[in-house]
C-alpha cells in the first residue's frame, strides 16, 4: 500500500460526499487546524481528510475509501495515543469522536458503549446506576486504545484489567465487514482485540462488564522522595487486598492547597488510594497509605468513583508535548526503586510523571494466552511519561527518558504495556507481545492482510 496526496481539484469530500453522513473536513476548511489535533502536540500531521463519523457505516465506507485507494489510514478515538497513531500526513483520519452512545444495563450489569466515548463518558453513564469497571487515570482518555491494549486504572486488582471486563465488540475489517465478536462468535478477533491493540480493525462499540461500584475512598497521599517510603508501599501492595487500588508516582509536587508551597515544584512521591471496600475500614486504609512515610499533604476521602479518574485531568491537558517509555516487573525490586529516586529528582516537569500501576490481584487470575495482553505474570506496569509546554523542551527531555529507561532495564521484563510505548519502539512488538506473536500474526492475516491498519503498535502481516 502507498500513501498519496490528493491533487486539491480532485477533492476526497467530493469523492465520499453520499456514503458518509458525518462531517468531512479537508484542508483549506476552517476547522481544518481543529479537527487535525491530537492530545500529544508533538504529532502535528496534516491529514488529506478527516472524517468525523457518526455511525458505523460512516466507519465501513471510510475503511473501504481508504483501502481500495491506498491511502493511509488512521483511527482516531479519544485522540490520547501518545505515539500519534490518530493523525496522518497525507492519508485519512478515521475520528469517531462524535460516536458516544452509551447503554448501561443494570438487570445484567452491562454497557454497550460507541468508540468514540471517553472513559468520563462511560463513569458518568454506569455511576448513575452504582455500578463501574475498570478504566484509566485520565477521564479523557477514549476508550478505544486503553482497551485494545488492555487497560489499566485503579480497579484492575478488584476488577482486571480493562479488556478482562470486555465481552462482545462489533468492529469493521479491512474488507468493510461489519463483525460482532464474542467469545463464541469470531472468538479469534475478540481474542485479539484484548490486547492486541488496534491491529485488527475499528472498534465502533464495546459491551463491558460493571461491578457494584459507587462511592470510593480517594485521593492521594504526598512523601518525601524516598526509597524507603516506596519499599513500604510494595509491601503495602503483597498484603493483597484487590479491594485497595494504588497508583504509586514520582515526580514534582503540584500546586495544590494541600500540599505546603515549599513543596511546590520538588521531587516527591505519591500514592493515589482508591479503597472500594467497606465505608467503616476507611480510618484504617487511610492510617495504613499514611504509615508509608512523613505526610507532606493528603486528600483522601468519601468520592464518587469518577471523580478518582479526573485528578490528572488538570495537570496534562491536551497540548501538551509528550514522549513516553514503559516496562513491566516483578515485584518491585530495588534496583527499579533506586532508578525511582535517582531520576525522579530530576524529574523535568511538573506535568511529567513516573507512575507505577499495580497489576496483580483479578489480572493475575487470568492465563497470559487467555488474551493478547500477555503479561499476567507482571505486578507492576510503569509509565515514564515526560510532557512538557515545547517541542524543544520535550526533544531535549528524550536522553532523560531513554537513560532512565535503560537504567530500569536490568530490572524489568522484556516488554512492555504497548499503551505506554513510544513510535520509535517498534522493533519490541516480539517482547511486548511474548508468545501470543504468532496467533494475533496468523489474526492479522487473516482479516488484514494488506496491512490497513498500521498505525498503532505493529502486527506485521
């Protein structure tokens, strides 16, 4: 397949006006600049068209356009890829933005949720009914990548991961066909699509699993940036209760009340608590996060469990340049925690974050060839997640990242979780994958052969 510019005479609006009933937004247009934004500034392509679709057969009309023309393709869901897999140079974008239906079945604990939906969009929906499941930290991540990729969020050690609570999919091929998939009906795909990211065709709508989840214990906890603090912390996590979710970062402290000014700006640590068991052990989650270390501000109390995944939402806004690096572990050996603390003290931002997600517990209980996410052996998955205001600071922040991802190695398994990967990782899709490689190729063949949807991290046909 072969990228091409349309000549401007020869118009793509023109050429998909009567199959498309969704906005069409070409270049010259005056919301062109808008609707060929991402969440990470650092991809600023220039698309030949962007569909705004509204509809699944928007999706299968836009996926046939593009193949039978050879043009690029990219999907778009919440826009978050930090790699830039949701714009092109010179190709289509698939933007499912305005696809954000949302079905919640209370009777069977279930939501039907369009592809296009952001995870604020499924909390506010399934909370009006006590019910929740696994999503991310940032409410404006779209659903679609975080997961595809698998998914991760404070529930995970109740609940797994995000693609655990996955049970049916309808998606678009390659070919245009319209599939639904369950773990009886085209199980292959639906194997695939737990995990193995958006390889495999588009997403229009997911069915996922809730649980009996309403009002949390939340909030984060600040420390001094401490090796100590953080060895209780993974002792904290082996006492094993799933019901406690435990975000541990390092990074800089953020202006907020809580926190002493004096410590605005300087390397710290943090542990963000999502408690879903019982209201009256709260005194005594609290009390157990606090003996971590010297409490230099918290905030944990009685929230509403959207709530818990908007506390980033402030502090990395779209806009942002951004270039991350991720590995997994085995428990949390010291020599990760000394990488914590060496590089966490030069940490280059205050949007920039070493976050570290506790995987265990429900994502453990699930077999590493059950679904394409592999890494049920994994307890930790860490983000190195450097944003800053430029594209210069951010070029300049890449030796940061790369010397403190190197730094990790030696302590790390050798993969990573394919959300926290940057475009220059493509040669770790044998590692990140481990031995579901060969079973999501023979998938991508099958439904993909020619390579369409090649944006995203990789699955060679």
């Amino acid at each position: 397949m072969t990228n091409s510019t349309p000549a401007r005479d020869d118009s793509l609006r023109e050429r998909l006006r009567g199959s498309v009933r969704g906005e069409l937004v070409e270049p010259g247009d005056p919301d062109y600049d808008e609707a060929r934004k991402v969440y990470n500034a650092l991809h600023d392509k220039r698309p030949a068209i962007v569909v705004r679709a509204v509809d699944a057969g928007d999706v299968m009309a836009t996926v046939g356009f593009a193949r039978e023309r050879g043009l690029t393709l990219a999907v778009r869901g919440g826009s978050h890829s930090v790699s830039g897999y949701g714009t092109c140079d010179d190709g289509v974008v698939l933007d499912l933005g305005r696809m954000r239906g949302i079905r919640v079945d209370p009777g069977t604990r279930t939501a039907r949720v369009e592809g296009g939906c952001t995870w604020a969009d499924v909390n506010h929906a399934t909370h009006a009914f006590g019910l929740a499941t696994t999503g991310g930290i940032v409410s404006t991540t779209g659903v679609g990548g975080l997961t595809t990729g698998g998914g991760m969020g404070y529930l995970a050690r109740r609940c797994g991961l995000v693609c655990d609570n996955l049970t049916s999919v309808d998606l678009v091929t390659a070919d245009g066909s319209f599939l639904t998939c369950t773990d009886e009906q085209n199980s292959d795909l639906m194997w695939a699509v737990r995990g193995g990211g958006g390889n495999f065709g588009v997403v229009t709508s997911f069915v996922y699993r809730l649980h009996p989840i309403a009002d949390i214990l939340g909030g984060p906890t600040f420390f001094p940036l401490d090796g100590d603090v953080i060895r209780r912390y993974r002792e904290l996590i082996a006492e094993g209760d799933e019901r406690l979710g435990a975000l541990l970062i390092v990074g800089l402290g953020t202006p907020v009340p809580f926190l002493p000014e004096r410590w605005h700006g300087r390397p710290l640590c943090g542990v963000i608590a999502c408690w879903t068991g019982p209201k009256d052990e709260d005194d005594r989650v609290r009390d157990r996060v606090a003996a971590l270390g010297p409490v230099l501000g918290r905030m944990v109390e009685r929230l509403p469990y959207p709530m818990i995944n908007t506390l980033f939402d402030d502090l990395v806004p779209a806009g942002l340049f951004q270039y991350w690096k991720g590995a997994f572990t085995e428990g949390l050996p010291d020599g990760a925690i000394d990488a914590f603390i060496e590089y966490g003290a030069t940490t280059p931002s205050i949007q920039s974050v070493t976050a570290v997600f506790p995987i265990d517990g429900a994502c453990h209980r699930v077999g590493p060839e059950d679904t394409a996410f592999s890494y049920r052996d994994a307890d930790y998955s860490i983000a190195l997640s450097p944003a800053l205001t430029t594209r210069e600071e951010c070029e300049a922040q890449k030796a940061w990242v790369g010397a403190y991802h190197r730094a990790l190695e030696p302590y790390s398994m050798a993969g990573a979780y394919v959300n926290f990967v940057d475009s220059d990782d493509q040669d770790r899709v044998q590692a990140n994958y481990r031995g579901n490689l060969a079973r999501l190729t023979e998938v991508k063949r099958h439904y993909d052969p020619g390579n369409l949807f090649r944006l995203n991290h990789n699955i060679a046909p």
